[in-house]
C-alpha cells in the first residue's frame, strides 16, 4: 500500500537540491529528479491520488505546427496550456520535487514520423517513431528553404507565468535537443549518417543552425529567475556504443553543449545533461570540457547508477539511475529492495538525486512509480 504520497504538506527548495548536486552538502533527505513523466502517467495519478483533472494539451501542439505550416503567428502558451501546466505544477509539487521540468519553448515545425498502436499500460490510442531515413532537410536547397527564424518565439509570458504559480521554492529545468533533433527530425539518421561522408560540410551547417537557435532560446531562458537549471536531452548511442566516432561529436556537437553549459554556469545554474547508451569513450570530454555539473539516463546492462557514482561522484552529480525494464517488470518487493539498495550506494556523500534511469514512460505501472518515490521518503541512512 502506498501510504506517504502525494505530500500533503511538501516543502520544495531548489537552492539545496542544487547544493546538494553541486557536492557543496550532505543531503538530509532523498531529492528526486526526471528529465520528464508521460503525461499519461501524470493524469492517472492526478486523479486518483490528487483529484486534480489534467487537461491534454496534444490537440494544440497539432495546431501550432498547422499555423507553422500556414505562415502564421504562433503563441507560445495558450489558455488551454496555463490550465494545463498548473495542473502539472501542481503534480510535481505533491510528489515531493523541487521543480518542474519543462521543455524550451520552441514553434513546432511539422516533421516526418512513423505511426503504430501504443500497447503501453496507459495506452495513447497511437505512438509515433521517428522516420530514420531521410527527414525534411536532405540539401542545401532544403536548408536555404526553411525558415529557421519562424522556430523562435517571444517567450517572456511563458516564463512570467511559471515565475508566477511556481510555489515557493520550486523552480523549472528547461529542455531541448541537438544531436537527436538534427539526427530525428531535422535530416533524418540514414541521410545525416551518410552525409557526414558525402556532404560534411551540410552536415554542419545544419548542427550550427540549430545549435545557434538552441543557444539563442537558452540564453533567454536562463535570464528569468523561475530557471534552475539547463537539462539538456540527446542520445548519443545505444547498448554497446556511440552512433558516431568521438570525433565527430568533438567537432560538431560537443562545441554547442560547451557553449550551452557555459551559459547556465554564467547566470549561477546547472548545466544537467541525459544522454541514453554507452558513451564511455566521452565521458571524460563531457566531465571536462563541456563541464556538465550531472549525467542522466542510466540502464544497468551498460553501468549501474552506484558504479557511475563511484567512478564519476566526487566531480559530477549521478541523476536517476532506477533501470527503467526493472521499474517497468519488478514486483513490490523486487523493487522496494532494489531502490533501497540504489539508495544505500549513492545517497551518501550527496551528488545523487533518486529517478527513473531514464524517463517515467506510460508502460511504468504508475503503482511502481509511486513505490520507488515512497523508498525515496523512507530511507534514512544506516547508523
């Protein structure tokens, strides 16, 4: 039985957690910390547990790219979407973390993508795939031909208003991609992989592009005082290694983090970053260069979260790590015991905040997301 959540009364501070990642505290209770939770799972929960309704807000995403499409003048948050992310806000904030992460607000341009049934516990009805051919950039024609400036919006009311219902304590990460974005979206894996060869130089035209508009969005963002933080998203690899040499990634991509991580580290915020496979072989780059202050996205067939933590602890701060299949398949006891002992590992000397090892996906069982939070507010340290 899930008996301490949601908080009835929570008591966010971001400035500790923050503290407690940067290594500059011991931690006097369990943090938590998600790059995202499937709206599906947060809906469940809310009504449920909360009694809250939360609105969907995927009709609207449909009709900002439609006016993308059509020329037209796009708002970055409607009235549908304050309804919507209050009720988010307010989800958070009774699960007991110290924000809210939010994706940067960008004009969504309409891309190519695969359809198939969503089979998933809290099923949408239909998931989308990325088309891992050609996307809608494939020449130099293509990249003179899209309006690049048309994805920047005027994003001051958008972040006015998380500045205004976030309650005390509690503040927003902001998220966006690079790597996957040009790879997914943008060109598409088999021309952008086939391209670094044939056309290089349309390879980075399109990485520095996007990378400039990432910053531009970035640097607004950090601006406003409800930001804690950058929680930059991109997947480099997989299982047993990286989708590209090191080389390529020095060269075209690491540049922009670099740049992104310098300008949290400027306005006095993280600079956190989630990345999914076996990125080893760059570990040292993104420690050291790019100066990342946390790495997440954990599965335990590459490297446990406590290896990480033991390998990597006493300079970065190890988020999450709570495999996602385990989160997904274990039993009640399987998985008390198992976040116990994440717990055990990781907790002491601080630079860890509890999560998923990836992200709360709509095939978690919302009952076993709730078990690992509730381990999260009853460990205490062994004496």
């Amino acid at each position: 039985m899930i008996r301490l959540l949601p908080l009835k009364s929570p008591s966010p501070d971001f400035e500790i957690f923050s503290e407690v990642l940067m290594g500059k505290r011991e931690p006097d209770k369990v943090h938590l910390v998600e790059l995202g939770i499937d709206f599906e799972v947060i809906s469940f929960i809310s009504e449920k547990l909360i009694k809250q309704k939360v609105p969907s807000i995927s009709h609207i995403e449909k009709e900002k790219e439609r006016r993308f499409r059509e020329g037209k003048e796009i708002s970055p948050l409607t009235e549908e979407e304050k309804l919507y992310y209050k009720k988010v806000i307010n989800f958070y904030y009774r699960m007991g973390y110290d924000y809210v992460p939010v994706s940067l607000p960008l004009a969504p341009f309409p891309v190519k993508s695969r359809v198939a049934d969503d089979t998933a516990i809290l099923s949408r009805g239909k998931r989308t795939w990325v088309e891992e051919k050609e996307g809608i950039i494939t020449s130099w024609e293509d990249f003179e031909s899209f309006p690049w400036e048309r994805v920047k919006l005027d994003v001051k009311d958008f972040f006015d208003f998380f500045h205004e219902n976030l309650p005390e304590g509690m503040k927003i990460t902001v998220c966006s991609t690079l790597y996957e974005k040009v790879g997914e979206r943008l060109m598409g894996w088999e021309c952008m992989f086939r391209n670094l060869y044939l056309e290089p130089d349309l390879v980075k035209a399109v990485f520095n592009r996007w990378g400039k508009i990432i910053y531009d969005e970035y640097e607004k963002a950090v601006s406003f005082s409800c930001v804690g933080a950058i929680f930059h998203a991109d997947d480099l690899g997989y299982k047993k290694g990286m989708m590209v040499k090191p080389e390529v990634l020095r060269e075209i991509v690491f540049p922009w983090f670099k740049e992104y991580a310098s300008l949290a580290h400027q306005h006095g915020k993280m600079y956190l970053y989630h990345c999914c496979g076996n990125v080893s072989k760059v570990m040292e780059d993104l420690i050291e260069d790019v100066k990342i202050d946390g790495f997440h996205s954990f599965q335990d067939v590459i490297m446990p979260v406590w290896e990480f933590k033991e390998r990597y602890g006493d300079r970065i701060a190890a988020l999450g790590g709570v495999d996602v299949d385990k989160l997904a398949r274990y039993d009640e006891e399987s998985l008390r015991r198992y976040v116990r002992e994440i717990l055990d590992k990781c907790m002491p000397g601080g630079r860890y905040a509890l999560g998923s090892g990836n992200t709360v996906t709509n095939y978690v069982p919302p009952r076993n997301y709730l078990i690992m939070l509730e381990e999260g507010l009853k460990w205490k340290p062994k004496t």
